[in-house]
C-alpha cells in the first residue's frame, strides 16, 4: 500500500501545508486576499492563452501574472479603495 510514489505525494503535500499556511494568514491579515484571487485568476488566463497560441505554459502564466500585479499596485496607490 505505501509504495515510493505515495510515500513523495504525501510528503509534497506536508511541505506545501506548511509553506500556503504561513502565507495565507500573511495574505489576510495584510487585506491581500482580492489581490491573491486576481493573480490566481490570471494564472489561469496565462494557461488558457499559452493553451490557444502553443506557447510556453511557465513563462505565459509568468507575463500574464507579473502585467496584472503591476497593474493592481498602480491602482493601489491611485484610489483609496481598500
């Protein structure tokens, strides 16, 4: 039952708990968690167009994601909007 495959699988999830809990309370109690969904949503635009163009997966979710981070923080600092 616990071949090598499961035994990597389940020790991949542990050091992924331990790292996204950490990160999470820092995102909510930062007032982040809008800007964590609209980078996880561009992530998904990336994949989606590298998917239609064949382009690279990695580097499309990359550009997609740094151009609406760059985006979001120019709002940020132009509306008082929280």
């Amino acid at each position: 039952m616990l071949n090598d495959f499961f035994i990597r699988a389940l020790l991949a999830g542990i050091g992924i708990a331990l790292i996204t809990g950490p990160i999470g309370c820092f995102v909510i109690w930062r007032r982040l968690s809008f800007f964590a969904g609209t980078l996880a949503h561009s992530a998904l635009l990336g994949v989606t167009m590298a998917l239609v163009f064949e382009l690279n997966i990695a580097l499309s979710v990359f550009l997609i994601s740094a151009v609406i981070a760059i985006f979001l923080l120019q709002l940020q600092t132009k509306t008082n909007l929280p």
